[in-house]
C-alpha cells in the first residue's frame, strides 16, 4: 500500500499550484491509501480538496504558517488522528491540527511533524530523540524545502521537501551525496549519469538525489511510500526543467 507525503505547499501565499504533471500523477483513484501533509498547507481549501480527494485518510499536522485549526472539507472523511495522548477532533465543522502524529502502515510505525519544533533545526540527532519518543519506525518531517533521506540507529527519517517548490528565507543547503549499508538506492528514471557515493564515517547515512544538483533551489517536490510488510520501498519525484524525475530507495526494518 501507498503512502503519500507532501508538504510546505504554501498555497496560495507562496505559490499557486502544484506542477500539474504532479497532479495527474496523483490522480489515479484507489492507489494511495493514506496522505501525510506535514505542515504550512492549509490556507488552501483548494489545495486540502485536492488532497482528501486522494483518499479520505489524510493526516495533516501543524506547520509554523498554519492556524490551529482548519475547516473540515469533507466531514464525514476526515479521520481521526491518534497523537501521543490525544486524538484530532472535529468541532464545529472544524479540524485541529496536532503539532505530531503517528500512523501504521504494515509493520511500520510512521511519525509526521513539521519540524519547526525540533531544536536545533533539521538536526539529526533531535529528530532521533523524537522518533524515539513517538516510537516510530520511519519519521517523515518538513520545514526545510528540500528533499532527503537518511538511516540512523535503525531508523528511516524522509523529509519530502516542498510540492509546489515554494521559496525560503532559510540559507541554502549544501550536502555531500553519502551512501550507507542500510538502505539501497536505484535510480528509476530518465538520467544517464552514474549515482556518486562516499562512506559515511560519523553520524547518519544520508542519501540525496543522484544525478541532478537541487542545491540552493527549491525543486517541486514529494515522497511515495510502498510499504510490504518489513520493507518500505521509497519513491522520490523531483519536477525539474518541466519533466518529473523518480529516485527509489528501499530502506528493510530491522528485526
């Protein structure tokens, strides 16, 4: 089964739309069966119709640029969203949006922030530490505008950037490309160049898009999740030059 994951739309105060070639892509009815936004998406009814189009499972978590609350599209779908210690309720026609959420999808645990919360920003280690307190599995956050995918201590941490490509007032993120042990990558799609690698000595096992320099840009951006039991296959799709680029990652659950 498909789980989708967006975020930082920033529609309509940033962008538009979302590259329409992402849009027929997601289109396709009865494929995704759960939809993780993960912060600064919600001032667009538009934008959340589109999403619970998709599937009436859609978790929605709250970002910096986001109110509490949020009108609920579509009543008799939107679900309820267990948290640590509370439940999403709706009340008077209104959702709100936890800071953390976590779903299940085969044998994974999956934690959903936006990330603003974690201090320091983007960090790993604190991103770790919440992973472990949510007792995740996979942890999917926002907030930095660019894709990445890394392993640490066991753990699979995807932050599916911006899909709509929305600027940031952040300084620019520039990254080695680092292979690890734990996760396998294949490129899908389209590119001729060779994928570059370098071991990683310290810290967590990074994996970047391989052939195309995303450095500094934000690139329209999201994740797709095809969990089978114990083995998450992830597909990342960049919209670069008017053409939508796929890299795939398989991370396996330690036992």
């Amino acid at each position: 089964m498909l789980v989708l994951a967006l975020s930082d739309a920033h529609i309509p105060d940033r962008a538009v739309d979302l590259p329409s070639k992402f849009k027929k892509l997601l289109s396709i009815p009865d494929k995704i069966s759960q939809v993780a936004v993960l912060g600064n998406s919600s001032n667009s009814s538009e934008f959340l119709k589109f999403v619970t189009d998709i599937t009436p499972n859609v978790h929605i978590v709250r970002g910096e640029f986001d109110r509490a609350t949020i009108p609920a599209i579509h009543t008799d779908k939107v679900p309820v969203v267990k948290t640590p210690g509370q439940e999403r309720t709706i009340k008077s026609n209104r959702v709100e949006l936890p800071m953390n959420a976590v779903i299940t999808q085969g044998e994974f645990r999956i934690g959903c922030c936006s990330g603003y919360t974690v201090v320091p920003k983007n960090d790993p280690v604190s991103l770790l530490t919440l992973a472990r307190q949510l007792d995740v599995d996979i942890l999917l956050w926002g907030g930095t505008y660019n894709v990445e995918a890394y392993t640490l201590e066991g753990k699979f941490f995807i932050n599916p950037g911006s899909c709509t490509g929305a600027f940031n007032t952040d300084w620019p993120v520039f990254s080695d490309i680092l292979g690890n042990t734990d996760v396998k990558k294949e490129e899908t799609k389209t590119d001729d160049s060779s994928s570059k690698s370098k071991d990683a000595k310290n810290g967590p096992d990074h994996l970047y898009v391989s052939d195309l320099d995303i450095n500094g840009a934000n690139v329209p951006s999201f994740c797709l999740l095809d969990i089978q039991g114990s083995t998450c296959t992830l597909y990342i799709y960049l919209y670069v030059d008017g053409e939508v680029k796929v890299d795939k990652v398989i991370f396996e659950k330690q036992r």
